[in-house]
C-alpha cells in the first residue's frame, strides 16, 4: 500500500461553521483508485502538466518533482459524521525553496464547488509561511478556471506581472480552446523585502492587500495539528 506527505495531520475549518471541515493526511493510492477515469468535470482545468501530476493513484502519491526538487503531498479529506471521506490531494511544490509552490486538485466530483479548495488553500499556505517559515508562496491557474481565482483570491494571492503568462491548452472532454495560466502570489505579514526583479517587483499596494487579506483568512479559519 504505497503512501506519502511529510505534512503532519492537519484538521482545518471555518471557524463559524466547524461541520465544514478538511483533514490533511497522508493518501493511499487505493484510495484514490475508485476516481478513475478522472469525471470530465474534473478535468475542464487541467493543463498538460496537471494530466501528467494526477494522471493515475500511482502517479498522485508520487508526486511532482519540478526542477528535481520534489514536492510535499497530502491527502484532502472531508469530514462526512464521524467519517472522512478522501476528496482529492494538495501539494507543496518546492518546499527547499525560497518561494515554494500550492497545487491542490479535488478529484470527487460531489465535492466540487462545496468550499473544500478554499480551506486546502488556506492549510498549505500556512504550512509554507508558519511551518517552513517562507516570505511567499507561489500558484498558477488557468485564466478560465473562474472558482479557483475566486478562491485564491479570497485566500490573499494576487495576479503576478503579465509577463509571466503563456498560453497552454488544457486537456479533458470540456477543454476546447486555449486559455492563459496566471499566476499568483501571497505575502507573509511581516517586514522583509525580496530580492530586486523577483517577480516584477509588485506594487506596495498589492503586497500590504494580500498581507491583510492572509490575516483575514487566518480569523476566520481554524488549523489544529
């Protein structure tokens, strides 16, 4: 039974509302054996690079390796009664880096849309700006992918330079045309400054919005370890 997360089990919930609730922990690939093939509603976002992340159980609880650098894997489990039931998987791309990366994919289609990504964005941001102790964390989506954007947003990331887009084609039975990946990024609060030309220098302004939208997010969402 293969496993894999260096992410401690990690219960998180809205704060008003703790019947919504998402526990981190480490998947088995039998576990996510029953989603496949992937339901076209799964798939609407998914880019080439995502198709070879969860092209398979196998390939999931593997994980990315981007720049041979590996990745940080978790389970996404929603509190169903007294049960958890496995909804998709979260990701922590890079984490040796300065400035790792999210990636998070609900791959239970009844689960979509419910507010689940919203907490597992929350929960692994925290992991990379309290746990590993980074300035920044990093996410890209596709510009069409309109429910991640908002989530993203909500969570405190903003839209990075224009320059770093390129185009991509999406792959599943929905995607039918090009659409953009955009990419976005979340501050720690807290006084440090980055490296000059890292990511175009955003505006002052940005930077403070996302600070405070994090503490926001922080009010109203409870992490227990």
């Amino acid at each position: 039974m293969a496993t894999v997360s260096n992410i401690p089990e990690t219960r998180v919930y809205y704060t008003d509302s703790p019947e919504l609730a998402l526990t981190l922990k480490p998947p088995t690939e039998e576990e996510f054996a029953p989603f496949w093939p992937l339901d076209k509603e799964v798939v609407q976002f998914l880019t080439q690079s995502d198709q070879r992340t969860i092209g398979s159980p196998a390939k999931i609880c593997e994980g990315p390796n981007p720049l041979g650098l590996g990745s940080v894997v978790t389970g996404l489990y929603a509190h169903k009664k007294d049960d958890l039931q496995l909804i998709g998987v979260g990701y922590i791309l890079a984490p040796s880096l300065d400035y790792p990366g999210i990636g998070q994919y609900i791959v239970n289609k009844e689960a979509l849309g419910k507010g689940y990504g919203s907490l597992a964005i929350h929960a692994l941001s925290r992991h990379i700006l309290d746990v590993l102790g980074k300035p920044l964390v990093q996410a890209t989506t596709l510009e069409a992918n309109h429910p991640s954007h908002r989530s993203l947003e909500q969570a405190g990331f903003f839209l990075a330079d224009a320059k770093n887009l390129v185009e991509v084609r999406p792959y599943g039975p929905a995607a039918t045309a090009y659409s953009t990946l955009r990419q976005r990024l979340l501050y720690k609060p807290g006084d440090y400054t980055l490296p000059v030309g890292k990511f175009q220098n955003p505006a002052q302004d940005k930077i403070d919005l996302s600070k405070q939208n994090y503490l926001a997010r922080n009010r109203v969402i409870t992490i227990e370890r």
